[in-house]
C-alpha cells in the first residue's frame, strides 16, 4: 500500500508520468524480461462480513493483496438510515441497503482493519450506490465528505468508541486513495473532486484490453479490461456481475455453476497468457461481494490466483501498489533514456 508520505510525491509528477501510459508496456529500456506481471483484483461494496473472512483467506492462501472499495452506508445500520443523504436523491435511500445492525457493523469495521493490518487497500465506492453519472463536482464532493466522516467516525457511532485502533484516524485521513464509481459510471465532474479529496487513483474506466493506467490532471486512471470468453470469445468486462450476466442474464442457475467456472476461468488464464508472454501490461479483475452462480465467480478467482500468483515474474496486488510500482517503473525508464 502506497504510504502517506510517498502519495504525496507522487501525486505532482503523476500526469507527467503516466501521460505516455499505454507506451510504456513497449518501452525498450524496461523490456518485459525486466518487469512483473501483474494481477489486480479488486472486490466492489465489501459489506457482507463472511465474504471479508473468505477474500482474507484466499489472499493468504495466495499470496495475494486486494483492494476493497467499501460503500459507506454498509457503516449504518438501517434504522439510522436518515443520517444519509445522496445527491438528488431522498434522505434515507440507498440502492443497496444498510448493515443490519450494530453488531454487525462493528464486525465490518474490524474486518476492514484487518485487512488493512494484512496489506490490502481500502478504498471509495461512495456510499449509496448511486449513478453520479451526471453529478457535478460538488456533488461528489459531498458523497466523498460522507463517505470519510462515516469510516472517521465508525467505532463511535456503533457505540463502541474505546475499541477504535489506535492507528485508524490516519488510516482514514492518509490511506484511503483509491475510488471506483457505482455502475462504472463517472461523469465529467468527478476527477475534479477526486483531485480536491486528496485521492491518488481511479478505477472506474473500461478499457478495451488489459491496458496501463492513463493520467487525468492529478489522478491516475485505471481501466477493467474487455476479455475474450465462452465458445464464442466475445468480449465482456473482467468482472463478475458482467459474466453473471453475459452466463444467465443476471439470474442464479446453480445447476451451471461448473460450466460457468470453467468458461471464466478460461477466460483469466487466456488474458493472463497474452499478457504474461508478451508486453506484461497489468490484468485487472473486478468482483464484488457477491457470489453469483452459486459461487462459480469466486471459485474460479480462487483457482486463477492459486495457479497463477506463485509464478516466476508475476506479483498479485492491491492497486495502490500496482500505482506505487508503475510510477517507479516509470521514473527509472525516465532516468534510463
């Protein structure tokens, strides 16, 4: 995970840096012989409290870290659901709910800073799940504001203030620099208030294959790639809701959860592959805390990484790290040519 001090000088050189992105996978002076593979798997909503003990553990079994980009309201419980309001929408509605209770938000809260303490990366994924398509500016401002008030002030609105780490004011105030947009949809307002929170990295675009982060003003920008799958090697979003969708039109068909498995990951091994031996540009996956199909998503996430994160040359990371590397990456070709 990026620390507070090396975000910061980062964060100037930034656009600078990754302006010529998509270049650099084919730049002579680091060469693919030099550089790692690497694999970004990120979990979208992070709430239900048993998906967090089993992502923990397949990154240990693994070797893998992961980023977890957190929706807010998850901190609430639903009878405090007044205390939030989106914008442009009613006080009190989220498109996907509230945590139950206190208990289980205190569950949550631990579970995040475990993870935290494990070397994964907690970031944004606002907090009510709302379209900001068309937000402004300032409206995600706002959210943003909510969302980093609601995990500052987690431990003591769950009734449960002398439990807080002593280390989790900072965390929340240094570490959370990441974001992806609900429903991958950003809007023009929303680097500019990215760029305000003090947020390093976005991962809300779509990219037509695996492709390196581009730079807009101070925030790098990263892309789900599209992949070849099934029989027909159409391209879908490396993520698991899009394959959900593209295997049974976004209904449970538990009966096919084998072939389901097997077609996705057939679909990572082949996107690794033409990565892996050729321009080694980061493979980025999306999932989310949800296990459709009867599991057959995480299951094949669980098999691609167990075969995959112990090879030669390949590093399984959190996208503050992958950032911190490819910036480094970036500087020593800069200091090479």
């Amino acid at each position: 995970m990026l620390s507070s001090f090396s975000s910061r000088i980062f964060l100037l050189p930034l656009a600078a840096l990754l302006a010529a992105g998509p270049a650099l996978a084919k730049d002579d002076a680091i060469g693919t012989a030099k550089r790692k593979q690497l694999i970004i798997v990120s979990f979208d909503g992070a709430h239900d409290n048993l998906l967090w003990e089993k992502s923990r553990a397949m990154a240990k079994r693994t070797g893998a870290h992961f980023t977890y980009f957190l929706s807010c309201t998850f901190l609430f419980p639903k009878d405090e659901r007044a205390k939030y309001q989106a914008p442009h929408e009613k006080r009190g509605r989220s498109n996907v709910g509230f945590s139950q209770d206190k208990d289980e938000t205190i569950l949550r809260l631990g579970e995040i800073w475990l993870a935290k303490l494990e070397g994964h990366d907690i970031g944004s994924h606002a907090c009510g799940h709302f379209d900001g398509g068309k937000w402004s500016a300032e409206d995600w401002k706002a959210e943003f504001a909510f969302f980093r008030d609601s995990l500052r002030n987690g431990w003591q609105n769950a009734g449960v203030g002398e439990r807080e780490p002593a280390d989790w004011q900072r965390f929340v105030s240094e570490d959370i620099k990441g974001f992806r947009a609900p429903y991958l949809s950003a809007g023009s307002g929303l680097v500019k208030a990215l760029e305000a929170e003090g947020f390093t990295y976005d991962a809300s675009l779509v990219t037509k294959g695996p492709a390196m982060p581009v730079a807009s003003g101070e925030i790098a920008r990263f892309g789900l790639p599209l992949v070849p799958e099934g029989a027909s090697q159409r391209p879908v979003i490396a993520m698991d809701y899009n394959l959900y969708v593209r295997h049974s039109k976004g209904k449970e068909k538990p009966e096919k959860s084998a072939a389901f498995e097997e077609s996705t990951l057939k679909a990572y091994r082949d996107a690794f592959a033409g990565q892996y031996d050729g321009e080694r540009i980061p493979l980025q996956l999306g999932f989310h805390f949800v296990e459709m199909n009867a599991g057959a998503y995480w299951r094949a996430l669980d098999r691609f990484l167990t075969e995959t994160c112990g090879k030669a040359d390949v590093a399984c990371v959190s996208y503050a790290e992958a950032l911190d590397i490819l910036v480094k990456e970036k500087r020593a070709a800069g200091a090479a040519l």
